[in-house]
C-alpha cells in the first residue's frame, strides 16, 4: 500500500522558499510597510476551524484505503489601511490532522501565507501586488483549475502577483495581469517546476445581474510558450448565483505540462438568512501529447450561520479520475485505469465577520 507522511515538506533545506512568516514579513519590508505605522489603521480578524473529515480514497490509489479523522486549526487576517488610497492585507493559516496514524496524521497538513497590497492610482484606477506560500498535504489543493487528483500527496507551491485594474465605465472593467508561480509535488523530481502567465480580462456587465468575464493571456511553462483563454457568465439574484465558465491552456500541474480544458459550473442558494446551499460540478479534460485522460468532479456545501460568531457547515467532494496517461512517480508504475474519490467533512468555525469562503 502506498502511503505518504504529511510530516514531510519536501525537504526542509530544498524547499520552494522561506516559511510563511518570513515571506509575509519580507514582502512587506519592500512595500515599506511596518507594525509601528502610527498613520493608519490596523483590523485583524482571528478564527479558529474544527471539522470531523472521511475519505473513502486516502492517497487516490488502488488500494482505497479509507480514513476517518480530525481536522482543526487557526486562521489570522490582518488589514492595514494606511490611507484613502493604500491597503494592505495579510493572512495566515495552519490546519492539523489527526487519523489516529503517525504516518498520516499531522500537526501541519496545511499552512499558508499571503500578503496583499493595493494602491488606488487614480479614481478609476487601482494597482496590486501580492505574495503567497502554502504547503498541502493534499496536491490538487493547490493547482485546483487543472481537476488531477493527487489524493494524500504533499506539494508546495511559491508565487507572485501584479496586477492593473482600470474602470472604463460603469458596466466595463479591465484587468492586466503577470503572475510567477513555483510548485514541487512530493517525490515527483529534484527541483520544482516554475511558470509565467501574463493576462487580460475584460469584465463587461452585458444585462442587468449579469457579468461576463473574458481572458486571454500567453504562459510560459518550463521552456515553452502556450496561449491561454477563459470565459466565465455569473448572473446573481437576491438569493441565487448561477456561474458558468470555460477554459483552455497550457499549465504546469506539478511534474508535468499538460494542456488543460475545463468545464465548470457553480450554484448557490440562500435558503434563509442564515442557511446557504452550493453545487460545483465541473469536467477536465487533459492532454500530455497525444494521450488524453479527462475527470468529472462534483462538491455540495451547506453553510449555516448560527450567530454572528459562530458557523457551521458540511461539505461532500466526488472526483472520477479516468488515469489515461498517469504514472505514479513513486513506484513508477502505470495505475488502473480509473479511479474515484468521495470525502466528506463536518464542523464548525468560529470568529467574527464570518463567511462561506472562510475555510472549511
């Protein structure tokens, strides 16, 4: 049976860069930022999030080897308003898990680190940059656009962000964006793969409730240059919001370059004030040359807000692999032809100012 330590992140000395702190606070040294500023404004905003997690397909093999486990962790925001014009924005996070196996549990399955600042050049005009660190115990956590699962797979991944966004009017937004990301995927080679992406999206309000969003861009993978286009409608209602969107390009997916085409969808639905259900379904295609293999997923959340301060939720994934041109890179060897995956988790978080995207 194919097992992974969570423990392991890749090796301590070869890792994709600084620990999550030291990243935030670097970033934050070059945008000339510090905790003494008398000038601004500080919010910080803790929570703390506790689940009961099952899954019938632990490390996405197989062999299926189920588990049933605890999952808790804290989460910090921080927003720093310097001025009318200058926000900053820092977040950080760590999730443990315990399965009752000290092969598989962890006292940092995930951990992440993000800063954000934003500078408004002008009344319509606003510039970004950003930074971010996470580390997952579970890969396709961090490349979730592309649909490969991984299962239990430690993966690192290491970015940055720059961002134009300019108001035309009050129906158009333009977008330019440039972006580098680093990723390393657990046994999967000596160094990680690295890409550049740069893109423009037009946002354009075309009926009343009802946004659609184009882009287009080239990336730069790993020695090779590929187009990249997206398109996503979202109509939202008073207790609706419907989104459909579609994909295409070249990406890196860890140890690998693949050309990806996703179908996806999302529905949500305010039952009442304090009850909110959602649907995702989606289909990826994914091409190594001239292979192919594609996966269905499927994710349902039901999001409760017992108080201001208090949330609870239950959240159920689905994923049918069809492993086409797959290679587990651990044993170096060719996996059954399909796989599938269900995991379901349970609880709560706790903290002010509480949404559906905080973390589940």
């Amino acid at each position: 049976m194919e097992r992974v330590s969570a423990d392991r992140t890749l090796g301590l000395e070869g890792g994709l860069g600084p620990r999550p702190g030291m990243m935030v606070a670097a970033l934050a040294g070059v945008l000339g930022v510090t905790a003494s500023a008398r000038a601004g404004t500080w919010t910080v905003t803790p929570s703390l999030s506790v689940s009961a997690i099952y899954d019938d397909n632990l490390f996405f093999n197989d062999a299926r080897l189920g588990a049933t486990g605890l999952r808790a962790g804290p989460a910090l925001i921080a927003e720093y308003q310097g001025s009318a014009r200058f926000r900053l924005l820092g977040r950080a996070a760590v999730d443990s898990e315990y399965f009752g196996d000290p092969q598989v549990s962890s006292w940092a399955a995930r951990r992440s680190a993000g800063l954000t600042a934003r500078y408004r050049l002008g009344a319509h005009t606003t510039a970004s940059l950003s930074g971010d660190y996470a580390l997952s115990a579970y890969a396709a956590e961090l490349v979730p656009t592309v649909g490969v699962e991984y299962g239990r797979r430690t993966a690192e991944s290491l970015g940055t962000q720059v961002e134009l966004e300019h108001r035309i009017s009050s129906k158009i937004v333009l977008r330019l964006g440039y972006a580098m990301q680093a990723l390393r995927l657990e046994g999967a080679g000596p160094g990680p793969g690295s890409q550049l992406s740069s893109d423009t999206e037009l946002a354009l309000q075309v009926a009343p409730h009802t946004i659609l969003r184009l882009q287009a861009g080239p990336n730069y993978v790993t020695g090779s240059l590929g187009a990249h286009v997206a398109a996503n409608v979202e109509r939202t209602r008073p207790r609706t919001r419907l989104s459909v969107g579609y994909e295409r390009g070249r990406t890196l997916v860890f140890d690998r370059t693949l050309v990806v085409e996703s179908y996806t969808a999302r529905l949500s639905y305010r039952v009442s004030p304090a009850i909110n259900v959602s649907a995702s379904p989606a289909l990826f295609r994914q091409w190594q040359f001239a292979a192919e293999q594609r996966s269905w997923h499927i994710g349902g959340t039901v999001w409760y807000r017992a108080t201001s301060r208090l949330a609870a939720f239950v959240n159920h994934g689905y994923v049918v692999q069809d492993r086409g041109f797959f290679i587990n890179p651990l044993t170096d060897r060719r996996g059954p032809p399909q796989l599938s995956r269900n995991s379901l988790t349970a609880g709560f978080i706790v903290g002010p100012h509480l949404r559906e995207e905080s973390r589940q």
